[in-house]
C-alpha cells in the first residue's frame, strides 16, 4: 500500500509526541497537503536551498527534517526572501514538510538518546527532567572507563566525523561521568544542572566564550561538538524507524537520507 502525509505525520508522532515540544518551537507539519500522497521521502536536518533543490530532483513528495523551516512569524511569502524562494519553490512542486525539532530532542529513542549512544554512557538519566511520559533534555551517564579530557574530545570528533570539536578545561582532566545535550543547548542552566548531577565533562554544541568562563568557574569542563555533528544522526536514525514501520504495515515508499551536509565550521585546512 501506498502512504499520505497523514501516515507519515502520525508515525513521527508515536515516536516524538508534539505535546512534549518547548513552547516556543515552531515544529510539526509546516508546508504542503496532509492527504497528499508520498511515494518518496527525504530525510534531511535542515530544510535549506540545498535540500529543497535535491528533494526536486528525486522527485520527493515530501521532507521530514529536524530543524523547522520557519521558525518566526512570517509576515509574507514572497521571492524577495530567501524564506519566500523557498517556500514558493516548495508549493510550486508540491513538496510537504515536516519538522519534528523539540519534540524528538525530548523523546525517548530521540537526538539526546543518538547522541549519547556514540560514547557508550551507561545508567543514563535525564539531564533536564520533564514532568511528562516523555524523559526530558539531555542526557548524563558513565563512561565505559576513565578518560582524559583531550582524548574524549578526540572521540568525540572521530566519532562523530566532526573536525572542528573544541574543548575547554584542562586537557590532562579525568572524566568519568558525562553530560550531554544535541544541538546547542548551552545556557548557565545546563552547566549547573550538568554540575548538580556530578558530570566531570558537559558536551553540546554553540558554546559561547563568557558561558564557558562560567562553566570553569564552577568546575566543569566542556566539549562543543558543533551543533550540527551532535544532530546528525538524526537522518539515518528517522530513516530506519519509518522504514521499520513501513515495512509492520506493508507500506511501499522510498526513503531517501539526504546527501546534504549541514555542517558550517570546519577546522582549519580540514575541511571535508
């Protein structure tokens, strides 16, 4: 059987239940017709010119990313933006979009849980608890053994393919129990919570100078991975549960992970 934009909504949605996104996100289903017919998908973190332009070329029907394509209110759509382009580009092809942002960071089996199985953390916890079925923000668990700073740092950026990972404490540190959040969940709250639950090391993406001054201020050292590399599994991982739940139900539709590459920092003459 064939599926609509409404079957793919609803299956995002067991998954990451929209209720649990932050207030202030604009996610869910932002462009297109909820009965329309998808027979290809493309799965992508952002919905950029980039990927608008490779979902028109493989002929997709709609995209599901992470990030939501309009995040403020929009006064107009016109092509005087780069917004307006692409929005206009989308309907004209009639392209549905989907964005499952907060709501998956939150969810079990989400971006914070993605994240945290490339380090092998166990006994893992919420780091930002929710008062909801849903377990929360962020994650914090134990290393398999003792690491130095540096070398986790190191991990951190082959793991997850990412050269330009910084780090800020002392480089010789031991650090056992980690803290995590994907994306760039880099506030003062974050740290202290992190702090609070005995992490030794703290990694997100976004870190800004004074935030990491106060982050040694209080004895925590920290790992920026990037915001882009620490969400990046997002794509094959949603490609991998709808295809799982398509294949429950019998569906046939192609999903396809996109080959566009979000990341925007590289590190010096390493750029890939």
């Amino acid at each position: 059987m064939s599926v609509s934009m409404e079957w793919i909504i609803r299956k995002v949605e067991e998954h990451a239940p929209p209720q649990a996104a932050l207030p202030w996100d604009n996610q869910g289903f932002l462009v297109g017709e909820e009965l329309k017919e998808v027979k290809r998908l493309l799965v992508a973190l952002d919905c950029t010119d980039d990927v608008v332009d490779e979902a028109a070329i493989i002929n997709a029907d709609a995209i599901l990313t992470h990030h939501p394509i309009i995040m403020s209110p929009v006064k107009d759509i016109t092509s005087r933006t780069n917004l307006g382009r692409r929005l206009i580009k989308l309907i004209r092809a009639g392209i549905s979009v989907y964005c499952a942002h907060t709501s998956l960071d939150m969810a079990s089996c989400g971006t914070n849980d993605w994240l945290a199985s490339y380090f092998d953390l166990v006994g893992l916890k919420p780091l930002m608890p929710l008062d909801s079925e849903e377990p929360g923000l962020g994650r914090a668990g134990l290393l398999p053994e003792p690491i130095k700073l540096k070398d986790l740092a190191a991990l951190a950026s082959k793991r997850l393919d990412a050269d330009a990972v910084r780090f800020v404490g002392n480089p010789e540190a031991i650090v056992r129990k980690m803290g995590l959040c994907a994306g760039g969940a880099s506030g003062s709250r974050y740290f202290r919570e992190a702090k609070r639950q005995g992490c030794d090391v703290y990694m997100t993406g976004d870190i800004k100078y004074h935030e990491a001054q106060g982050a040694l201020e209080i004895g925590l050292n920290l790992i920026d991975a990037t915001h882009y590399a620490s969400e990046a599994a997002m794509v094959l991982k949603m490609k991998s549960f709808l295809l799982e739940q398509a294949r429950k139900e019998g569906a046939a539709f192609e999903i396809i992970a996109s080959k566009s590459k979000g990341q925007v920092f590289f590190a010096a003459g390493e750029a890939k």
